[in-house]
C-alpha cells in the first residue's frame, strides 16, 4: 500500500486499493493473503449525496468483509444504517475477514455484530458460520445467527461442493451442488451472491433460489478467473438442463438428524430420500424446478437482448 491519503476535494487523484493473493491447492481449497495498513479510503467518513441516492434507489445493498479493507467502519456502518432507513435490504458476506473483524479494534467488532444482527440476508461459508456461532452443525448455526438477528430473514450457508442450505425462522432448504469440471473457484461466491440476490428480488420459492445459485457458482467455477469470466446465462442453463447433482443421503444425514427444528423442511433431490427425516422432510424434484427456473432466465435474457 501507498501512504497517499484520500483526498475528497481531489477526485481525480489516483490511489492504491487492497492488493489481495488468492493461492488455491489442488483440491481447490483457498487461502487469501493481502498486503494493506489502514483503509485505502481512510479520508473518506460520510456518504455524499449520490451514494445516498444510490443506495436508496437500489434493490438490495451487498457488503462484504473485505469493504473493510478499503473504508472505514464508521463509513460501512453509516451506509447500513442509512440502508435500513430507506427500506434498501441488506446482504452481507463476512468472509474470510469476519474471524479477524471479530477479533479486531473494538469498531470493527461492533461493525460486525451490528451488520450480523441487521442485515436483510447473511451468507456465510459452512467455516465461517462455524467460526462465528462455534456450532459445528451449519444449520444449527445457521438457526443461532437467524435467533440473534434483529432483521434477519435469510441466513444462508455455503457447503462448497456438496451444495448450500438456506434457513428462515419456520423453514430450512438444502440444495446439492451441480457436478462439473472445476477449473477454478475464484469468483463462485460473489457469482452464487449475484443469484440469490436474484431469487430475492423476484420472490422465487427458497429451494429453486438455491438451485439457481448453485448453478451460476458452477459454471463460474468452468471458467478460469473472476471478472469477466464469471458465468455466462447460457452455462447457468446448461448446467440445470444436464441436472447432474452431488447426491449424498449419509452426508446430509449428518446434519438433519442432530435435534434439527422447523416446521418445512425441502431437499432439492433427483432420487435421494434422506433417511434421519423422510418423515418430516419434503423433496422437491430437480426437474420440476428446472421446468419453473428455465422459462424466468430465458424471459430474463430477452428483457436483456
């Protein structure tokens, strides 16, 4: 990092933002490595007019961990609470720097707590969750997270290549990952954020928003690198229509069967009845949901066009 300041009166001066290493093993495993001393936007401590405006006029408002990095708490933390507000929903992704905002200057910690308790929808690797609730069982935590909310309604936990699991306060969805040729896992969660975010804004049902998730971070991960290479519509679509999915009852057993309490509970299944809850559980077919997403992105792409 520069020690160059920001400097609100000069927008047109050029800065350094968070340089960040990603190093991924060959069983695609990551590890993140940045180089920073303060928030590249040190300088920057209130929302101007258009950022407000922004906010206001946007559907939802995602903020991650790594914001951290570059603006201050005080700013990430005005700019929740000006969503709230305004009515704007708020997503937020502690990621990897959720287990040091926790352990970190008193701002940051308070900026995580009131971000864990005040947004819309977290989401949160299977790690993390663990990490933050010190609850092993991802949907146990994710129902200790929901409980501790304040205006939480979604807490959504990724399980990398076995799938995700979405949890509301009267129901819990699990949805298996798509089986593809991984080349590379970068981008996948901003990629599987982008799609829930779409399944919220439009009301889909819960275990088809998580099938359209799961899809967009499977095609992300067919590509090599983010940006760009993120997926494409066309990959999404052919990932749901081939419908190979990563069923594995005994692996998913593990966690209904462990004092797991909803009223609805939906497994988004191609044949697997997972034995711990067949009575409780209810499994939604793939193909069934396929049949109801495919004509929304299709429809969705012509809007585009």
């Amino acid at each position: 990092m520069s020690d160059l300041t920001y400097d609100p009166d000069n927008p047109n001066a050029t800065y350094e933002t968070l340089m960040c290493w990603v190093f991924v093993d060959p069983l695609q495993r990551h590890d993140f490595w940045s180089f920073n001393k303060e928030p590249a936007f040190s300088g920057l401590n209130k929302l101007s007019c258009e950022v407000k405006m922004g906010i206001k006029r946007s559907k939802i408002l995602c903020c991650g961990g790594y914001g951290f990095y570059e603006l201050s708490s005080d700013l990430i933390v005005s700019a929740l609470d000006y969503a709230i507000e305004v009515g704007t929903p708020i997503f937020f992704d502690p990621g990897p720097r959720g287990k040091s905002l926790a352990t970190g200057t008193r701002e940051e910690q308070d900026a995580l707590d009131k971000f864990m308790r005040m947004s819309d929808v977290l989401l949160l690797t299977s790690k993390e969750a663990e990490s933050l609730t010190s609850i092993k069982n991802p949907i146990l935590a994710g129902q200790e997270l929901l409980k501790k909310g304040v205006l939480t309604k979604w807490v959504i936990v990724k399980m990398g290549s076995r799938g995700s699991i979405l949890i509301t306060e009267s129901t819990i969805s699990c949805a298996p990952a798509f089986k593809v040729n991984v080349v590379d896992t970068v981008g996948c969660g901003d990629s599987f954020t982008a799609a829930i975010a779409f399944g919220y804004t439009r009301d889909l049902p819960l275990v088809h928003t998580l099938a359209i998730a799961n899809a967009v971070g499977a095609a992300t991960a067919t590509g090599c690198g983010a940006g760009r290479n993120v997926a494409t519509l066309e990959k999404v679509k052919e990932i749901m229509s081939e419908s190979n999915l990563y069923e594995d009852g005994k692996f998913w057993d593990e966690y209904f069967d462990e004092n797991v309490d909803a009223k609805d509970m939906t497994f988004l299944s191609n044949m697997i009845i997972v034995n711990g809850s067949k009575n409780r559980l209810n499994c939604v077919s793939l193909q069934k949901v396929v049949s109801e997403v495919l004509p929304k992105l299709e429809a969705y792409q012509r809007r585009l066009d």
